[in-house]
C-alpha cells in the first residue's frame, strides 16, 4: 500500500534507531529527520534493507 507522500518527500527523510545506553528495546530511540544535502565529494546512499547482528543484540544483553 503506498502512502499519501510524494517519492521526493519521503526520499528526502531518512529514518534513524538510536542506542545511547545499553539496555532493552525501551532504551532505543526512533528518530524520522530531514536529509542533509550531499557535500562536495560525498554522496547519497538509498539503502532498501538494514539488520543487526545476532551478537551484537547479545552484548546489549550482556551489559545491561
């Protein structure tokens, strides 16, 4: 089902999961923020699919 956006609106969004401190789901953030235009040199990247790690998932586990 696609959304009410345009392409270019959502294509200029990009969505973050930020882990500041170890700990459960509940200490993850979910941020939606604009994209910041490309600088000289760099380029822009759309990435369909992103994961995490079975040990990486065990060390916020661990260290809780």
């Amino acid at each position: 089902m696609m959304s009410n956006q345009s392409l270019d609106e959502r294509s200029m969004k990009h969505t973050r999961v930020i882990g500041s401190h170890y700990g459960g789901p509940e200490e993850l953030r979910v941020v939606e923020e604009k994209c910041p235009e490309p600088k000289r040199g760099e380029v822009r990247v759309k990435v369909l699919a992103a994961g995490v790690s079975l040990p990486d998932l065990m060390m916020r586990e661990v260290c809780e």
